[in-house]
C-alpha cells in the first residue's frame, strides 16, 4: 500500500491471554437477530484502503512489546 517503511513486527511469542486461533462466524447473530450482511467483504476493501492512506499510521509496536515484556505477559 505504499508504506514500505511500516513492516509488521512478528514475535513470534503470544500474550497471556491472547487468543490463538479465531474464525468468524456469524450463524448465531442470524439465528438470533435476523442480522444478514448487506455488502459483500470483497466489495469493501477499496473503500477500506482509501481510507487507511488519508489516515497517519503512528507505530506504537515497539514500545507495546517493550511493555508487555516489562509486566511479564509475552510469553
């Protein structure tokens, strides 16, 4: 997206109490709320990339895993 200076930092390490594997599913909000999506995800992300390159990214990873690391919860 034109941002070569912003690379993700992968840990390789998990937090305490992160969840480690999470897939979507919307069977009970239908079930129960009649909710039904009105636009497919496909359709979105050039909506969804516009906006994320008229908004400043301001990176904050480093000092999160300094923190985290500091408390003792990256394990």
């Amino acid at each position: 997206m034109g941002v070569p200076h912003l690379r993700p930092q992968i840990l390789g390490k998990a937090r305490a109490g992160d969840i480690r594997h999470c897939f979507a599913d919307i069977t009970k909000a239908h079930a129960l709320l009649g909710y039904a999506p009105s636009a497919l995800l496909q359709d979105s992300f050039q909506e969804i990339v516009a906006w994320i390159l008229e908004t400043e990214a301001n990176d904050g990873g480093e000092l999160a895993k300094q923190q985290l690391e500091m408390r003792g919860l990256v394990a």
